[in-house]
C-alpha cells in the first residue's frame, strides 16, 4: 500500500495528459485533485478541463467560480479546487459535448460514444493550439477507460486514436466508500477496515501499480467515511481551521460561508445544514460572509467574520 499522491506524481512526468474520474455525488474526490495541483503545475501541467464547466464560464478573467459558471462545480469543495487551480495559474477550460445527439436505430449505446467522441476532440483541440501544453482531465465515472469494446468506446479512447497521446488514466470510482454496504466493490470491502484517512494505491510485487481493470493505469481506493464534528471528515482540508457560526436564529437551517471579496452568485467556501448536533465550517484564513437562511432558503440575516 502506498499514497496515492506519491505514486501518481513519480509516474506523472511520463504523460502531457491525465485523466482521472470522480463520482459526481461523491465530493472527497475532488480533493486528491486539489492536493495533486501544486505538483503537477511544477510538472509543467498548465491545463485543467473540468467536465463539470459551461462552455460560456468566466473562471480565467474573474478567478474564482459563480453559479453560471457550470453545474457540479457549485458544491464548495469543486469550488475551492477552482480556485487553488486558478492561484496556480492553471488555464481552466470546459470540453463538455454541447451539440446534441439523436439516437440511432436500436443502438442503445450511440448517444453515449457520440458525447465521448465530442468530448475527446474538445480536448485534443485544445492540444493542437498547444502543442506543449500538459493537461489536467478530471471527467465523471467511466470517461476515462481506455481499451474499451467497439460498442462502447469511452472518451480517453477516442482522445488517444485523435492524438496518438497515450493519456494516463485513474479510476477513483470502483475502491471506494458507500452507506450501503451491498454497494461495496468486494476487494475494497475486504480492505477497507486496513485503509488510512488519506487515498492510497496498492503496489504490485514488481513494484507497478494495482489497478483492477485493463481499461485503466491506476486504480485508486478512497478512504472510509467518517465523521468529525457530525460532518463527514473529507469537508477538512490541508490548511483549513474549524469555525462554529454564533446562530442567533431558531429558525436557521443552511449556513454558508463565502469570500468577503468575491463578488456576484458566487459559491460558497463551506457550508452545512443545521441539525440537534453543534456542527462547523471548514475553511481557510479569511474573511467571509456568513449567511444564515430558512428551510425554504429565505435569508436570515448576513454577518462578516474574520476567521483565523
């Protein structure tokens, strides 16, 4: 067994693409992406294409996200992986398919390999304007599979027959954590009261990385869900500090912190519902608003905090 993070950066210098997936619902998958980032730019990786971005997103001229920016990318965690990208100065970029497929025959899987195919050319359109760039793919569930069967041919396929660019491809959504317990892959089940608080992979005994399918390079196993101040520990970041909201309203039900500085729909450093339990934010030194709205999401009233 060794961190994930380590193993991926001593194989990484190899690729100019990687593409790892993320359950959409699962946000602790973001954060291996997050702690990836700051290596990687030193690596020369200058691109990040997030599936979950709207063609029409202002990230790089604002340099932090709003609403209208894209859908997955308003939950605060897919939020402050954003922004650490655009402190590095990573050029972020969308390669979402936008034209729209009409299905064929009884083809059940033609709009599927029609959307990756659109989504491989985005992005390998991006590296013929580029041609030195190095890019960062985080994509949804089964995106990234290489070897695919004809009938099924998914996007990192389909980028590697346009590029002839082998990309590096990690899977984050098999080994993981799910509440119901008939869900479990049975060789993360069989691990998973052995597995540390950080993503780890496990090594072969040539030293090569496990990986549980020939459709991927690494597999990575995501640790168990678990729970610090009634709030799942994979809200706590690297470098964040706990701030518990003074609540003055029986009424309050979703409290949220954002940046004091940023401006417009913007989305939320932190934010959880209220329960019976006294629970926290997780964020960074700063300045923020923090807002206190119903059940119905009518605001409360707004406070500025300096947490430090």
């Amino acid at each position: 067994m060794s961190l994930a993070k380590q193993e991926i950066l001593h194989v990484a210098e190899e690729f100019e693409v990687i593409m790892i997936n993320e359950s959409h619902h699962t946000p602790y998958h973001r954060q291996l992406v997050s702690e990836l980032l700051r290596e990687l730019r030193q690596l020369g990786f200058n691109y990040l294409a997030l599936e979950g971005l709207s063609r029409e997103h202002q990230v790089n001229e604002r340099r932090y996200p709003c609403f209208e920016d894209g859908f997955y990318t308003r939950e605060p965690l897919f939020g402050e992986l954003i922004r650490q990208a655009v402190q590095l100065d990573y050029t972020l970029v969308a390669y979402e398919a936008a034209e729209k497929c009409k299905p064929e025959g009884k083809d059940k899987y033609h709009c599927q390999r029609f959307r990756d195919s659109i989504q491989a050319k985005n992005i390998y359109d991006i590296k013929k304007k580029d041609v030195g760039a190095k890019m960062l793919v985080l994509a949804g569930y089964s995106h990234i599979k290489k070897n695919s069967q004809p009938h099924k041919t998914r996007m990192a396929e389909y980028f590697a027959r346009l590029s002839g660019i082998q990309p590096l491809s990690i899977d984050q959504t098999t080994m993981m954590d799910f509440a119901d317990t008939n869900f479990l892959n049975p060789n993360y089940a069989y691990v998973q009261d052995h597995l540390p608080a950080e993503p780890v992979v496990f090594l072969n005994a040539d030293g090569t990385i496990w990986r549980h399918s020939k459709r991927v390079d690494i597999t990575v196993f995501s640790p168990p869900l678990t729970q610090t101040d009634h709030r799942y520990s994979f809200y706590q970041l690297r470098g964040q500090v706990k701030y518990v909201p003074k609540v003055n309203h029986d009424g309050a039900f979703l409290i949220q912190a954002f940046y004091a500085q940023e401006r417009g729909h913007t989305i939320p450093a932190d934010q959880f519902f209220r329960t019976e339990e006294e629970k926290c934010l997780y964020v960074y030194p700063g300045i923020y608003r923090i807002q206190f709205r119903d059940k119905r999401g009518a605001l409360l009233s707004e406070t500025v905090a300096e947490i430090k």
